[in-house]
C-alpha cells in the first residue's frame, strides 16, 4: 500500500503490513508488533532499536514501552476503524512525553477526510487505505491553508495558524 | 456581534467547498452512502425518516437580524417555508434536497453561520446564556469566551474523533440560563478572591439514558488557560473514554467510574504537561473579541417604567406579557423580551419564514439587530426600551408570536420524537400540542405560575425531560407507545433530576396524569408557593397517591 508523507509526497510502500521493510522505512528495515518489541529488545539495545519501527494498535499501553521510544526509528499507528480518534492523542502524546523524535506512520482505516488532521497532530506520513486513491489523499491535503489551532507534537507548520502567537493574558 | 474576519471567512469557504465537491462525488456515485454518511454529518446534515435534516448552528445562541433574515430565505428556497429552533440552540431545516445542500451552506457563509460540528463525535456548537450581554445580573459576557471556545474546537485535529458527541456551556451570571451542569463541560464564569477572572469548571454532566448532574472539578481556572484545561479535559476523555458501548461513551461515564476527584486529578496531570503558552488566550485575541460583543452606550431610563405602567393599565394582555415574557436589563430603561414560539397548540420551536423575517425587522427596529435562541425553543430579543414594549408586544401579536407564556405550563419544550426522528419511541409534538390547548387559557396558565414541561420521544433526552420539572419521556413497550411521567426536575442553578412517579401511561391517559399532577399542586400549595415549592416541601407521595390511585 502507498505511503504519502504530509506533503502529500509518495513514501515507498507498506507491503501487507510485513515485519521486513525493503527499502527501510523511515530508518525502519523492521516495524514489529509491541509484543515482539518487548521480546526481542531491551531498551538499551539503541543501535538496533534505530532500524526499528513499532506497530501499535489502539490498545497497546505506551507507558509499558516508554524506555523504547527515545531509540526508535518509527512508530506505526494502527486505526482500528475511522472513528475511534485515540491514535491522534497517542501521536501528540508520543512526541510530547516519551520523547519520540522519529517519524509517526498512520495505518489502518481512516478516511482522506482525516489527513490533515493526521499531520496536524504530528504523524509524519500515513499508509493509504485500499477503498481510497492516493490522488483522494492528497487533494484532501490541500483542502484548508488556514487553521484555528497551532499543530500539534512538532507537527510540519504546513498551515498558518490563526491570528498572533500567544501571549499572557490579564483578561478582565 | 462576533463578524468573520478574512481569516475566519477563508476557513468556511474551503469548507463549503470541500463539502461541495464531496456531495458531487456522492451524486456522480464515487461515493457509497456508507463512505458518504460520516462526511455529510460533520456538515450537519442526517437522513430522517421523510428527508435530509439539515442542523445549522447559532452559535452560542446569538444571531443578528441578517442572519435571521437568511434563515427565513433559506426556509422559504430550499425547505418548506419553515424551520425548527431545537434544544440546543441550533435551527434545523427538515425538508432538504441533498443537491441543494452545499448551495445552502454556501449561502448561510454569506453571514458567517455554518452547520459545522453539529452532529458527529466532536465537540459541539458552545451553549450560551441566551440573555448574554444584557442581563443585569451577569459577571462577564460568556459569548466572548465562547468564541474563543468555538475558534478553538472547530476542526480541532485531536478531537474530532471522541468517543461520542461533546457540549460545553458557558454563564457569566449565577441564574444559569444554559444549564451549564447539564452539559460534558459546564464553565461558569467567577472572580478570584484578588478579582481575577476565571472559571469554575464542572465536568461530567449529561442526560440521555444515565442523566448526571455535573461535579465542579475545578473551583476557579484562571482565564486565560480555559483552552489549555479543555485541551487537557478533553485529551483524558479522548484517550480513555469508552467505545465499546454508545451508552457508555459520553464523559460523565468516564467521570462517574473514575470519580470526579480521580477525574480531576488526570485532568490536573496533564494540564501540568501542557506548555502553559501555547494554548493562552491571547490578551489581544480577547479584546478583539470583546469589543465586537460590546453594547452601545445605551442611555438610562428611569422614567420608562411609569410610563409603561400607564400602558399596562389600559391593556390586561400587554400587562401579561410583560410579566412572563420580560426580564430586567442591566441599562435601566431596557428590557430583555422573550419571543414565544409556543403558540397555542403549536409545534415547540417552529417558526415559519414571514415571522422569522418580521423578527429580523422588530430587531432592527427595537433590538439593536440582535437576537437569540434559547435551549427552550423561544427567541429573545435582548435590548428592548421599556418605552417600545407596547409597540412591540403588539407587533408580535400581529404574526402570532406573543403568547404571554415564558416558563409557564404551554411554555413546552419537545423535541421532533416519531414525527421526524428515526430514533423515537414515541411522538413528542402531538403530545405538546395537546397539553397545550390543554391549558390554553392564559389566565389559568398565570393561575398555574411558572412551571416546565419537557418532553423527549425517547430515551436520548434531546427534549430535557430529566430537567423538567414534569418530565415526559416515550417509551416503547412490546410495541406500544407508553410515556412515563417524572417529577422534580430543574435545569437551572438548582440542577436536579426528575424522578419517575410510576408506570408510563398511553397517549390520552399521560394528558390526563398532566392534569392531576398540576391539579394536585393547585390543591396543596400556600400563597405564592410555585410548583417547585410544593413539590420539594410536600415530596412525590401525594402525586403518586392522586395518580395511581385515581387513573
Ligand atoms: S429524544 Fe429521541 S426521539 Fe427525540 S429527537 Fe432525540 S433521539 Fe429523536
């Protein structure tokens, strides 16, 4: 399946969700479920965990891996459908408390409609679902220039956020 | 007013267009419905049982006349000749072809309004006091911190995916007009001891299936971090709210098993995780805001309510009017005017396109081109000289809208039930008609005093009834139409909910449990004493006892 990066660049390919990546990944030559991270590595194993990518569904608990994340290359995060909007916390979570430098993949099922708010939150690229195009994906990036919020986890400024940067308030 | 800038405007032409190019897509069949269905309901937009329903926000409940004045337009070319003001302070168009949809939406862009977030798991049109602004008893004006809050949750990319749908409300005054426990998150606006503004925050609120009465979880919160305290509230519900069932996906689920002070301390977590500038409100933001909600210098007027007396005295309907359908302003000399849209066996909330553009016009002429909508179905409109009540009382009259009926017994709130909803157990307009023409007699209904009747067709609450003080919900028994029938509910600063007097009751027997229980208060209650009153000091008992011993 094509992966487009947030500018809507096509990004090698995520061949059936397979654990050897050819070419790598993001630095991933391997993306490996959280069970098997946690089996085949420990967290001080940084030269390997630097060619690894984690897959991780809805339920996986991050805390359970937090030692990993500073060391790995990329970190997929599996919709399990469309609707079920934790992954977008996870991503900011990912960035902001376990120090995950590398680059955040969105898989699974979500929709075209959903891409910018996936970058927005600080995924790096997302795996193109099978019922959609990548040309769906990438008009649907181009759909808003504007934004009220500032993007979120180290998100690519690709929006101009709303009005000036903050500054204290003495409201009232 | 709030009015777009070019940045605000930018945002809802790309979405107007992005939903004109999905529509298209689905017409031409590049889209099944199944794929449609979500992108057509982040637009607002749901299949009822006849037709598209399209929901368009007020939002926090404020609308100048143009705005109303596209309503009537949009009423009148794309729907019936009327809309449906619901209980959320949103207007709903019931008539709708799919074609015409981003034409309408395009249209309502025009004058800034838009149906975005008005159904979906995301956060909702903000709820606000629908007398903002003019109320003499309000601390601070709640619609400039609901912009912020607007500006804020629209296209949020973190939270547009929640476990379920999410309503915050905001009140700057202690009477609590949004019945802001009732919503996920309630702010009440406060100052500090040092005279700082902030807010207290209760969270967890709700009705539907298991009705909540929502805890404070945070007693004050300085101002300027409200989006970062949302952002944390809302990132512990995105994160840990459940999914596995519908019923138990809304926040006070989450808030009811953790316990609001587990809840509040994850809440207190994570605000502590947050970079405490990059959500601040900015200073400049806020006066930018403030300023366009500002009124005019409005002279007082002491000498108008004499002269208003004279009038009242020489027409027994103006005086009824004024009593029910008139609050006090903060500039003396002004009033705040409600606007019933409960005529007499009317349907709750309905308003056709002539009166809502004769609204517009009596705003223009009288209220400053404002107007609102309230959570129970009734427009007001906020700057009224005392002087002009007669003027208007009688140009009200003339399209049917000055029943002189707010807060009393055909002041109902319904929500659309079997008539238009696919999820109702039962009907809810026919019944609200019915005990409306009921107790049609004004003079019995002012007898009566202030009292609230609310009715949903089914048990996900979109007519208030665990809030009414009489509250009738439809249920479906082995395929019958039933309405139970609860007591002692309050949607104010007192937020209580009903609770069930005994079995439910068919159509004719529920009208006829209404009189009783209203005829059970009459006989029991002292000088002045509303039903509230009786109620609390007498207890359920002796309704219960009337009921079921005597149907
Ligand atoms: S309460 Fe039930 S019947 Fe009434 S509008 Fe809501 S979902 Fe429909």
């Amino acid at each position: 399946m094509i992966i487009l990066d947030t500018k809507g660049q096509a990004h090698g390919e995520r061949r059936g969700f397979s654990e050897q990546q050819e070419p790598p990944l993001f630095g991933a030559t391997a993306i490996v479920s959280a069970a098997a991270l946690k089996e085949r590595f420990a967290p001080t194993d940084t030269d390997s965990l630097a060619h690894t990518g984690v897959s991780l569904t809805v339920d996986d608990d991050l805390s359970d891996m937090a030692g990993y994340f500073p060391h790995l290359a990329m970190v997929e995060l599996v919709f399990s459908q469309f609707k079920d909007g934790r992954p977008f916390s996870t991503a900011v979570v990912l960035r902001r408390d376990f120090e995950f430098k590398g680059a955040i993949l969105a898989a699974g099922d979500f929709l075209p409609d959903q891409a910018l708010f996936l970058l927005r939150a600080g995924f790096s690229a997302f795996v193109v679902p099978e019922q959609f195009t990548a040309k769906q994906f990438k008009s649907a990036l181009l759909a808003y220039s504007v934004a009220y919020q500032p993007g979120l986890g180290g998100a690519p400024d690709l929006l101009k956020t709303l009005r000036d940067p903050p500054t204290a308030v003495a409201a009232g | 007013m709030y009015t777009y800038d070019t940045l605000d405007k930018a945002l809802l032409n790309q979405r107007v267009a992005e939903f004109r190019e999905q529509v298209k897509r689905r017409i031409a069949g590049e889209l099944t419905e199944d794929q449609f269905k979500p992108l057509r309901l982040m637009n607002g937009l749901y299949l009822q049982t006849h037709a598209y329903m399209l929901r368009v926000a007020v939002p926090y409940g404020t609308l100048s006349s143009d705005q109303m004045r596209k309503f009537a337009y949009i009423a009148r070319t794309y729907d019936r000749g009327y809309g449906h003001f619901t209980t959320r302070q949103n207007i709903q168009f019931n008539w709708i072809e799919l074609g015409s949809t981003p034409d309408i939406l395009y249209d309502l862009s025009e004058v800034d309004l838009h149906a975005i977030q008005t159904s979906g798991n995301c956060i909702r049109n903000v709820t606000a006091d629908p007398f903002a602004g003019a109320a003499a008893d309000e601390l601070d004006d709640p619609r400039v911190w609901s912009e912020i809050i607007r500006q804020w949750s629209t296209l949020h990319p973190e939270f547009s995916f929640l476990p379920r749908k999410f309503k915050i409300a905001v009140t700057g005054a202690d009477a609590d007009r949004a019945a802001i426990k009732f919503h996920d998150i309630g702010l009440k606006i406060v100052r500090n001891d040092a005279g700082d503004l902030g807010f207290q925050v209760f969270v967890g609120g709700g009705q539907g299936r298991t009705p909540f009465v929502a805890p404070l979880i945070r007693p004050f919160l300085p101002a300027k971090d409200i989006l970062r305290y949302l952002d944390a509230a809302l990132r512990v519900y995105n994160q840990h709210g459940r999914r596995d069932n519908i019923y138990k996906a809304r926040i006070k689920i989450l808030v009811d098993s953790l316990g609001a002070d587990q809840f509040s301390l994850d809440v207190e977590r994570e605000f502590e995780k947050l970079d405490p500038d990059l959500l601040a409100v900015n200073e400049k933001e806020v006066e930018r805001i403030r300023d366009m909600f500002a009124l005019p210098y409005l002279r007082p007027d002491t000498d108008a309510q004499a002269g208003l007396e004279q009038a009242m005295e020489q027409s027994n309907p103006l005086r009824r009017w004024c009593e029910t359908n008139t609050e006090v302003h903060k500039v003396p000399g002004y009033a705040i005017a409600t606007v019933s849209l409960k005529p007499v066996g009317g349907i709750p909330g309905d308003a056709t396109a002539d009166q809502m553009d004769t609204v517009a016009d009596l705003a223009d002429r009288y209220s400053l081109g404002e107007i609102r909508v309230t959570y129970t179905q009734n427009l007001v409109l906020p700057h009224v000289r005392v002087a002009d009540l007669p003027l208007l009382w009688a140009a009200l009259d003339q399209i049917s809208l000055a029943t002189a009926n707010a807060g009393l017994v055909t002041d109902i709130i319904a929500c659309p039930g079997l008539d238009y909803c696919t999820l109702a157990n039962a009907r809810s307009i026919p019944l609200a008609q019915r005990i409306s023409e009921r107790f049609a007699d004004l003079d019995a209904q002012h007898n009566i005093g202030p009292l609230d009747i609310r009715i949903s067709g089914c048990i996900n609450a979109c007519g208030h009834h665990h809030a009414g003080h009489i509250g009738i919900l439809g249920v479906d028994k082995k395929g019958v139409e039933l309405y139970q029938l609860t007591l002692g509910g309050q949607g104010n600063r007192d937020s209580a909910i009903g609770k069930i007097l005994g079995p439910g009751f068919d159509e004719d027997g529920i009208i006829g449990a209404v009189e009783n229980v209203i005829a059970t208060y009459l006989n029991m209650r002292t000088i002045g004493e509303t039903f509230s009153e009786t109620l609390q000091r007498k207890g359920h008992s002796p309704f219960k006892e009337r009921l079921y011993d005597h149907t």
